[in-house]
C-alpha cells in the first residue's frame, strides 16, 4: 500500500499469462435461488439449505465455506467442490476525497475490471462492470479501447456488489442504490445481466430495490424489447449523446446497425410497456454535439416522451480527442431544454481526483488489457 496525492493504492502486480490458464469453477453468486434449489436438490440435499446458504452469502458475507456453520460438513464440502466464492483479488482501491472509493478486481483468468462507489445523499451507489472490454466502439469511451474481451458471468457482476458491501462493513454502511454504468455493454450480455439484477434484487440476498438499480444501454434494440417484455420497475437509460442520426453514428457506431428512429420507437414501447419514465444521457463533446441548436434538435426529438435528461461533461480520455464544452455553454444547454419543459440535471463530478471515468483506471494500470 501507498499513497499518491492523497489517494491510498493498494497493489499488487501479478501477470496475466500464466492466470489465464487456471482452471474454470463457477462462482456460487451466479446462481439465482430456484437455481441454488435446483442443484441441492441434485445432490440429495433439502431445498430449504439454499435460504441458509443466501443468508450466509449475502446477510453474514462469509469468505470461506466452512464458515456455515448451520451446514453440515458434507454439503460444505460438496459445495467447495462445485463453486468458487471468492472470485475477485482487490488489487486497486483508491479513495478519494469526495468519499467515492474506485477498486480495480482482478478476475480468476488475470482480466481485471472496474467497480466504483459513489456516495449520495440519498445513500451509496455501486456502478458495476458487466464486461472485460467492450464492442461497442464509441468514438468518446475508454471502455472499448482494446476491443471485448469476454463477458462476466453473473456471479461476477454479484461478487462486485457483495466486495464494495463487505468495504461498507468496516463502516457500519450499507449499499443502497446500483447502476449498470461501468464497463462493458450490459444488453450485450443479457442472459448474465438479467440474472445479476435478479439476484440482487431477491430479498434472501442483498434485497436492493428494483427502482434503485439502473441500467444503461448504447441502443441494442432487440434488446430494449425483451427488457421491456420483463416489466421490471429497474430504472432504465439510454446513451443517447446525439439529437440526430447522422450525428449519433459518427460518435456511435452502433448507431449504423440500430438507427435513431428505430431506437426511439424502441424507446416509446418501453414506456408503454413499463410505464415508467426513461433517462437519456447527453454527453456534451466540446464543438461536437454541444449548441443550442443541438439542444433545440434534442428538445424536439423527445418532445412528448415521458423522460429525463442527463448532461454529463466530457471526461477526458488521452486516448481520444473531444474537448469539455465551457461551463457557459452547458448552462444554456440545460436552459433550453428547459424552456421546452425538458426534466434535465448536468451530472455531478464523483472521485475527480482519482481515475474514476469509466476505463480510466483499467486503462491505466492494465495497458496489456487495453491496446
Ligand atoms: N455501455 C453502456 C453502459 C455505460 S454507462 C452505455 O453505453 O450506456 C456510461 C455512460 O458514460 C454512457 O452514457 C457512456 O456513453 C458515457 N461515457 C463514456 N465515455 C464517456 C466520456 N469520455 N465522457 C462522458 N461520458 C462518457
């Protein structure tokens, strides 16, 4: 452990070669508890085990399977045969002085990934990754530098939730609110995504409510249509960034396979269907997307839709080359979409001192990951 300018680093340097090739074992948090039922019942076992397993898991938080002590000793040991519990090395956390806390895991195979808590005043909020890497491609994003690498199991995506509540133990803390804003592009690993959100959303294990988790998409669109048809009360995003198509595929390329307009029909279906109220997120790329004009295009493209807009800065990524629209400028942005009636907030900065933009950190510490 050192400290950087005020930051606490804890590190630990390993190699992602020779962890590559460790043995595949799947992780007990991937499992939903019909799930869980199903495999004990598979194995001789009661059903009931698995709301005393959760409750280890998730309410005692233990490290080891032989800590379940209301187990017996054979299916503690049948389950350390089957599954891993800790599949996450903390080999980063950075604390800044905001009180936002980033941590760099390390996954079994060597990948590594990024999870950040953000400290609220309506409570703690866990942005969670969802991908080591992405294929989206878009032209702003630190995320997708080095391309998809492969997708996290759900247990994965869990085990990040459950790593950042065991750090809010030591401070007598409880993680309130998720978003589905890290790395990777959650409607492109749907399965594993929808059983995340499952999972912690169940009351037998961390019990966080449907409408204080949020997830966010590029614009998959088949895919806002299946989630639509779950009807849960999950709170939903899109990465809109662009009032029109031609703009949006320029700083999008996904743009080029799901169109703006289509998008949007696919946008109206899930109110429909849900009846809740969606977010756009409008990134503001200096000279790009960023005049009144385009606001004014904005303005009139969601006329009508039951909707919030969220204007988030440009974080700076070396890698690419947008600039931060002036401070001014922002401002008139949010007044005119004000004046067509438009629900608009500009995103607060969390952990600026600290690599906390999506990527950044990853990107940094793990150039091998991300060339
Ligand atoms: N892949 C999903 C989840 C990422 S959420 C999605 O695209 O929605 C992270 C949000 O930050 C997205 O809206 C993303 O477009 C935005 N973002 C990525 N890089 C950014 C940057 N450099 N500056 C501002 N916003 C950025």
């Amino acid at each position: 452990m050192f400290t950087k300018a005020g930051v606490i680093v804890e590190k630990e340097v390993t190699t992602l070669e020779n962890k590559q090739e460790q043995k595949e074992i799947p992780s007990i948090y991937s499992l939903r508890i019909e799930e869980l039922e199903a495999w004990l019942k598979g194995n001789d076992e009661p059903k009931f085990r698995a709301n005393q397993i959760f409750e280890w898991l998730y309410s005692k938080r233990i490290s080891t399977f032989e800590e379940m002590t209301n187990v017996s000793k054979g299916l503690q040991e049948k389950l350390a045969n089957a599954f891993t519990l800790t599949t996450l090395k903390t080999i980063v956390k950075q604390e800044s002085k905001d009180g936002t806390i980033k941590f760099l895991f390390e996954l079994h195979d060597g990948y590594s990934i990024e999870t950040v808590l953000m400290r609220h005043d309506y409570g703690n909020s866990v942005c969670v990754t969802t991908q080591v890497g992405c294929r989206i491609g878009c032209t702003f994003c630190a995320s997708t530098l080095g391309g998809l690498k492969r997708n996290l199991e759900a247990g994965e995506i869990v085990a990040q939730v459950v790593n950042v509540q065991k750090a809010l133990d030591e401070k007598g803390e409880r993680v309130s609110h998720v978003v589905i804003m890290g790395i990777g592009e959650p409607f492109d690993n749907y399965d594993n995504m929808l059983s995340f959100l499952k999972i912690i959303n169940h009351d037998k294990a961390l019990n966080i409510g449907a409408r204080h988790i949020t997830v966010s998409t590029s614009g998959i669109i088949p895919k806002i249509y299946a989630f639509a048809d779950e009807q849960l009360q999950i709170n939903f995003a899109l990465s809109l960034h662009a009032p029109n198509t031609e703009l949006r595929s320029k700083l999008m390329p996904i743009n080029r396979a799901y169109k703006l307009p289509d998008l949007m029909e696919a946008i109206r279906y899930y109110i429909k269907k849900t009846g809740r109220r969606v977010s756009f997120e409008y990134g503001l790329f200096g000279g790009e997307n960023d005049s009144v004009m385009h606001a004014e295009e904005l303005a009139a493209l969601i006329k009508g839709i039951k909707c919030h807009v969220n204007l988030i800065p440009v974080n700076y990524v070396p890698e690419r080359n947008y600039v931060r629209t002036p401070k001014d400028q922002i401002f008139e942005f949010e007044r005119t979409l004000k004046k067509h009636g438009i629900n608009v907030t500009i995103r607060r900065e969390h952990g600026s001192d600290i690599d906390a933009a999506c990527g950044q950190l990853r990107a940094k510490e793990r150039k091998e990951e991300t060339k």
